[in-house]
C-alpha cells in the first residue's frame, strides 16, 4: 500500500494544473456577458412599450370655435340674397351616378367593416392549422458536458471525470394520444480510475421508446379535441362573417333609398316654394287693385319665408344621407369629405306580394346565421362535455423502451458494436394516478353541461324572435303598400284642393293664408307618399334581412382574407402621428381648469366693430309746463 501512495498523491497535481485556468475564464465571460447585455435586474422604458405623453390622457383642450366666427365685414352672396343662394347651393358641384347594383358592389370591395370581418376567418384558419400543428414530428437535439471532481471513499472510482453526450432525436406525437421517440444517444465518459477498462470509453444507443395513456387522454377523440373545437370556431366566425355581408349589403340599400327620399323631400320643398312665391305674386296684383289689404302680401311673405327654411333642411338631409352612403360604399374619389353630389339612377319600383307566411318563417330560421351559429356551438358544446368526462378518469400510463446498445474505445467501435446488434434491452412500464376526491374534473363536467343546457334555451328564445322578426317585417310591407295607395289619393286630392283655394283667392273668397294652408297640406301629401315608397323599400330588405337573404338578381359569394406571408417586416412598435407628438402646454396640476385663452386678431377686430356701432339718439327732454 506504501508503494501505491505515491500514484494517489499524483492525481490532484494534475487537477490544480487544469482548474486555475477554468476558474479564471469564467469570471471574464460573466462580465462580457453583463456589459454587452442590459441590466438583467433593472427596469427599461423599453419594457413598458411606446411613449406617450401623460397630457395626451390627462389634458382635455378647448373647442375654441370662437376663432371660426364669422365677422361683419365678410360677406357672401348669401346674405344678400338667402333664397338664391339657398336654391342654387348644389350648383356647379360635381356629380357621381351610381345605381344600387354598383353600391352593392362597391360594398363587397371596399367597406372597411367588411375588410375588418373578413379576417376573422382567416385568424380562426390559423388558430386551426396551430392545432393541428400539435401533431408535427419535431427533431430534438440535447447536448451535455459536465467536468466533475469528488472524493471517493473507495480506489475503485476514480474521482475525476469528463463526460460528454449528444443526443438527437425525432418526437412523433400520436393522435391516439401517446408520443413515440427514436433516439441515438453518444457519449465521451473519460475518467482517472485505474480500473477502467476503456479510458475513455465510448456509447451509442438506438433507442425506440412508446408512451401511451389507457385512461385519461387515451383515444383519438381527446388527443384531437384541440383540432374539433377550433373547427368549429372557424365555421362560427365564417356564419359571423357572412352575416356581417348580410348586414352591410342590407345597410347600403337602406342608405340609397334614404337619400332618394331626401332628394325627393327637396324637390317638394322647392316646388312649395315656387308655389308659395306665385301666392306672392298674386296677393301683390290683388293688393294693387285695391281688392285686399296689405295684409295679404304680408301672409303670403311669410309663407315664402317658411319654405325657404324648409329647402335649407331638406338640402341638410340631404348632406347628411349622402354622407352616409358614402361612408358604407367608400368608393375613390367618393369619400364622406368630398362635396360630390350623388345622382341615383335606381328607381323604387314598388309591388304588391302576397306571402305564404308559414314558408317564409320556416326558411328564415333555417337560413339565418345566427341559428347556425348556435348549432356550431351545441355541437361544440357536446364535446366538450364528453372531453370533460374523459379528463375525469384516472390516469394509466404505459411506456415501452426498446434499446439496442454500443461501446468502444472510439466512436467507431461503438458504431460497429451498434450495427451488430448484440446487446440490447427493453423496458414495460406502467403508471397511474388516481384522483382521491376529483371534484375538480366533475365541476367541469357540470359547467360544461349547463353551459350547453343555457344554449339551448337560447336556441329557442332566438327561433322564437327570429319567427317574430319576420312577422313584423311582413305586417310592415303590407301597411307600407296600403300607405303608397292612400298617399297617392291624398295627393290627387289635395291638389285639387289647392287649385280650388287658387281660384277663390283670385275671386276674393279666400285669403293667402288658405291658400298656404293647402299648399302645406299638399306638400304633407306628397312627402306621405315619398316616405311611404321609401318605407315599402326598406321593408323588403328588412323583410329579406329577417330570412337571412338579400335583395337583387345575382348570389353574393365571399371569401376570407388570404393568409399573409411570414417573412414580411415586422412594424415598427410606435405611435401613429399626432399620438406620438407631446402637447405644447405643460403639465398642470390634477383637475386644473385653464383659464379662457386671450382674444386673437380676429376677436380684437370683433371687438373693434363693436365699439364702432353708433350710438342710440338720445331723447328730448320733455318742456316744463308753464
């Protein structure tokens, strides 16, 4: 044993040799890590995202509308001249003609909203092709050096060592719910014990292992439950999204024909005008002739004036339907800032129909989206209850390994005992876990059975307002067509009415406020009749709304978003302008209320023009009584 001491004592002379230098690489890498790296245990700006000001949340600013005032010196052809200005207001503005085919096309083009909702779609198909991703064999890779120095208690180990392994390998996941492995582990073990027979030793394995749940995730069913729900919830978002086409197609007819009805309402406005400007004109012939009072001409004045007000709403009706339409077909060159006039080339073209009214609800509740909708959901609702239940059994594991073993003193070696196949092993493994109390897994079952039961009852309560809708919308149309007939009559007679008032305002007989009367009574007649064939129109494509249907000769077809390529440029994580721009005032306190702002050169001319307006003459003094 004296003889043997010497050979032990040698072995920690080699070891002090080697460590020192180890020791004082690491230390250098350590802190080149740290300088060319951030702070790992400090805050950045970068960690809470784009800048933005505090007084873009904090600071609400003032109308100031004052500095748009309008002043005495500038005037325009309007105040001269109000009527002329007010009738020629559309003049020499440029005009688009659009029929209802070209809006509804327009619509599938270039709504927004549309090219909002038509990507759901896509996001849902991502979401299952992320599903179904989760059955992708994947090439696994697991690398190891490990250097180790320990005292031993016996001669026997060595108490230094070098071992280094790479193992690669393909994980193959299996819609029965298991896992399948294939690897091929190589290591490097070099050691200081004199007893090793390979120093240093080489191994290389071939090994098939297996991995199979019997109870709990065992089956197709459950393995796949991830793909079968995000199904569904990619047909749920295409139903949402062919409902949303429904919508916005329904919304630009409704918006056409409101701005027919607005055009019509002006041209009715405007012939009351005409027509209160020849009462005018007759009061003054009559007033001349010394047949009536000036109070005639002052009546008939005041008609022309109240006609004139109402040209002014009719045209802001009209701005503000045509506004809306724009808005829906978003056509270039059309946009809801532009002043181009809209001239529609559609004509309502009102007919009587008489429905078959047990038909028509009956295809309205099988056509209608939202009643897909909810079968998607019960359906998708039906498996997650049986996943539920499935997650509720124990869990019995079964894993199988096939190993077929190398060794040499090289790589080489290793590889050649390897293809001989001479030593190999296996193993059969079982596992389980069995839950004591499981109240968590039968909670979910409960929820998830409720939850289906609440969808039913809404099945019911939406079939149950969808038959109601379509009712309604047929009790409408044939109010609406009722109405165009008795509006119509309306019309006749009251024309005549105003014509008779005509006749005995020129023979003496009546006065122009009669005659106003009728011209108002006639124009309500008229404008009864423009809303009534508005109304009969909105009410078909209410009435085809409530079927889950569209108006028009031709199918609509639409499609998702097609799926954007991967390697496009990331965008940039900022602010749009002005968001990213700060205030010019600075901070104030909490709930500060700035004072007025200081009149401008033009509330300094207002003020000017005020102290300009002369003053009122100033009364004589009574005499004093003698």
């Amino acid at each position: 044993m004296s003889e043997q001491q010497p050979a032990r004592a040698a072995i920690p002379t080699v070891r002090s040799a080697r460590l020192p230098g180890l020791r004082a690489f690491v230390p250098p890498c350590l802190c080149a890590c740290l300088l060319g790296c951030s702070n790992p245990l400090a805050s950045s700006e970068e960690d809470y995202g784009a800048p933005l000001s505090p007084e873009r949340l904090r600071e609400i600013d003032t109308a100031k509308l004052e500095r748009f005032r309008k002043l005495k010196s500038e005037k325009t052809p309007a105040d001269d001249d109000p009527a002329a200005a007010a009738r020629k207001r559309f003049e020499g503005l440029a005009s688009y003609d659009l029929t209802l085919e070209q809006a509804r096309a327009s619509v599938l083009e270039n709504n927004l909203e549309l090219k909002v909702a038509i990507i759901d779609p896509a996001i849902a198909a991502q979401r299952l092709s992320e599903e179904e991703a989760a059955f992708e064999a994947a090439f696994t890779l697991r690398s190891l050096w490990s250097e180790t120095d320990a005292p031993t208690a016996t001669e026997l180990e060595g108490s230094q060592a070098k071992f280094g392994s790479l193992e690669p390998g393909v994980r193959i996941p299996l819609r029965t719910g298991g896992t399948a492995r294939v690897t091929l582990p190589v290591a490097r073990n070099e050691t200081n014990n004199d007893f090793a027979t390979l120093n240093p030793a080489y191994t290389s394995d071939l090994e098939f292992s297996i991995s199979q749940p019997l109870l709990r995730n065992a089956g197709r069913r459950a393995a796949t439950q991830g793909i079968r729900i995000a199904s569904y919830n990619r047909r749920i978002s295409e139903a949402q999204t062919k409902l949303e086409v429904i919508r916005q197609l329904a919304a630009v007819d409704r918006a056409y024909w409101r701005v027919y009805a607005a055009r019509r309402a002006l041209d009715v406005s405007q012939q009351q005008y005409e027509l209160a400007v020849d009462q005018l004109g007759r009061a003054e012939r009559r007033v001349r002739a010394g047949a009536v009072g000036e109070i005639e001409v002052i009546r008939a004045q005041a008609g022309v004036s109240d006609q004139l007000g109402a040209i002014l709403l009719a045209q802001n009706a009209i701005l503000t339907q045509q506004r809306e339409l724009k808005r829906i077909v978003n056509l270039p060159g059309l946009t809801v800032d532009t002043d181009v006039m809209i001239t529609l080339k559609t004509d309502p073209d009102p007919v009587e129909y008489q429905f078959d009214r047990r038909e028509l609800t009956q295809s309205a509740v099988d056509n209608r989206m939202e009643m897909l909708e909810l079968e998607l959901r019960l359906a998708a609702d039906a498996a997650t209850i049986a996943f539920n239940k499935n997650q509720a059994l124990p869990l019995f594991t079964l894993d199988y390994t096939y190993r077929i073993n190398g060794l040499g003193a090289s790589g080489q070696d290793s590889f050649r005992m390897l293809e001989r196949n001479k030593f190999e092993d296996w193993s059969l493994g079982l596992g389980a876990e069995v839950p004591l109390g499981n109240e968590e897994a039968n909670s979910r079952i409960r929820q998830s059975i409720l939850t289906r039961l609440q969808r039913l009852n809404t099945k019911q309560a939406r079939e149950l307002a969808i038959r109601q809708e379509v009712l309604n919308a047929m009790d409408t149309l044939d109010a609406d067509w009722q109405r165009i007939l008795a509006a119509r009559q309306s019309v006749i007679l009251n024309t005549r009415a105003l014509q008779a008032e005509q006749r005995q305002f020129d023979v003496g007989a009546s006065t122009s406020t009669d005659v106003l009367d009728a011209a108002a009574r006639l124009a309500e007649a008229q404008l009864q009749e423009i809303r009534s064939v508005t109304d009969y129109q909105i009410a078909q494509i209410d009435l085809a709304f409530a079927t889950g249907t569209l108006l028009g000769a031709e199918r609509v077809q639409w499609g998702p978003a097609p799926a954007p390529d991967k390697n496009e440029p990331t965008p940039p994580e900022t602010l749009s302008p002005p968001w990213n721009e700060a205030p010019e005032s600075a901070p104030g306190p909490a709930m500060e209320v700035s004072p007025p702002p200081a009149p401008r050169e033009a509330e300094q001319e207002r003020a000017k023009e005020a102290e300009q307006v002369p003053p009122e003459p100033a009364k004589p003094e009574p005499e004093s009584p003698k």
